[in-house]
C-alpha cells in the first residue's frame, strides 16, 4: 500500500469514526471471490465482490442470517465498510465467535 492509499484508508476509517490502530485484517479463505452486501444477509443486495487473497478489517460484528463456508457455519456478519458485510463464514478469524465489538 503506497502514502497515498494508507492516507485514504485512514482519512476514511477516521470518518467512520474508526480508529486505525484498533483495526485488524483478516484473511479471506484462500480460492474464494466473497460478494458483500448492504446488510447481514443473503437477501440484502450485492454491493460489489472482494478478489481473490485479500484481508479485511472487522469494524464491528453483527448476528443474521446463518451461513456454512469453509470455516464453519456461522450467523455472524462483519461489517468491513460502511454499508457492507461479508458472512464470517468466509473469514479467518481464528474464533468461532466475536472477535470485535457488536454493531449498532
């Protein structure tokens, strides 16, 4: 990551009212593109879809919709942006529960 896009990671996490020390990436599973939607389910539209090897960071956790990925079946939904989430069943988090605080 050039100055110019941690400049831009930071101004926008400093928006959200995130601070960027506290933030951890996650790795998505290995061979899987992750569609992250508006809300914590499957029925909540496609905001765009994540490439291949990339880490997140989790902003907050949320429970929905129960999904099965390849690290397990989960309810728990991680909020990565504003407006976007992605199931934790797709996340390597070493945890099978919260691994950050609960949004809302």
């Amino acid at each position: 990551m050039g100055v110019d896009e941690t400049k831009e990671a930071a101004t926008a996490a400093e928006l959200d009212g995130v601070s960027t020390m506290s933030v951890v990436r996650y790795p998505i599973a290995p061979g899987y593109r992750v569609n992250v939607r508006s809300g914590p389910g499957t029925q909540h539209r496609i905001v765009r879809t994540l490439a291949l090897d990339v880490r997140v960071p989790i902003y907050c956790q949320t429970p929905g919709e129960w999904i099965s990925g390849p690290y397990g079946t989960t309810n728990i939904w991680d909020n990565i942006a504003s407006g976007e989430f992605i199931s934790d069943a797709y996340v390597k988090t070493g945890s099978d529960g919260y691994v950050a605080k609960r949004c809302g």
